[in-house]
C-alpha cells in the first residue's frame, strides 16, 4: 500500500456548495478504487493525504495536479504503508467558511485541527508531515 501528502493553492474562491460537490465525485472514485484519506480546506489552501494501490494514488495525483482547480501542487511526503492511517474515511472533510461562520465557529474549528495534529499517533512519515503542516497552516503568528 502507498500514501502521499501534498498542498495546493484554490485558483478561486471555492464555495460550500462546489466543495461538496466535488467531495462526492471523489468519495465514490476513491470508493471504487479502495482509496482512503483527508482533505483539508483552508484559506484557499488545499493540503490531502491520499492512500491506497499506488498505482491507483499516483494516477489520482496526476489528475489533481492537472485540475484547473488548484495551482501550486506540490508534493511533500510519499510512502509505502502497511497500514492506513484514515481506514474508515472515504474522504474526509468539515465544511467551515471563514465568510459564512461565526467567529467562536471558525476558531473552535482551528483549534480542533490543532488538538487532532497532536493527538492523532501517525503510522507513517507521511501522516506525520501531513498532521504538522496542517498545524503549521491554521497556528497563525502573532503579531
């Protein structure tokens, strides 16, 4: 089994509405073909962790990297796995809108990615870079 991690940069704005839908055009592509993984939408930034056949992952990631979607795609992390680190997640994802939340709403959001980045046991180097950047993309620096 193989796993990978990579950000991304939205070309647009991408709504609630278009994020859902391109979730569930993935989760029924990624259920047919037994991918697992999380996808974390940010401030217009992407960053996912995918696993499964590495056939199947790298021929996935060349079709993310060609999506009109994102620019910037750039790979951080790849593995060989002997266990997946998001065995029961299809996809997973929260919809938070930094436009559309209330504040209390959005940074209890960021916390709860903060908690899970450092509570969550990584199985691999690549969950292990996939949790710490997601940290470093929600801890902003203060000023």
């Amino acid at each position: 089994m193989y796993t990978l991690t990579y950000e991304s940069v939205a070309t647009d704005k991408i709504n609630s509405a278009a994020m859902e839908e391109l979730l569930e055009k993935a989760r029924a592509n990624n259920q047919r073909d037994a991918i697992t993984g999380c996808l974390i939408y940010y401030k217009g930034r992407f960053v996912q962790l995918l696993e499964g056949n590495k056939v199947r992952i790298e021929e996935l990631y060349r079709k993310i990297k060609m999506d009109p979607r994102h620019k910037n795609v750039t790979l951080f992390s790849d593995d060989e796995i002997s266990k997946r680190t998001f065995p029961n997640w299809g996809m997973a994802y929260y919809p938070i809108d930094e436009n559309n939340t209330n504040k209390y709403e959005y940074e209890q959001f960021k916390r709860n990615l903060i908690l899970m980045a450092d509570l969550i046991e990584p199985t691999n180097v690549t969950s292990k870079h996939f949790w710490k950047k997601i940290k470093s993309m929600v801890v902003e620096p203060p000023m």
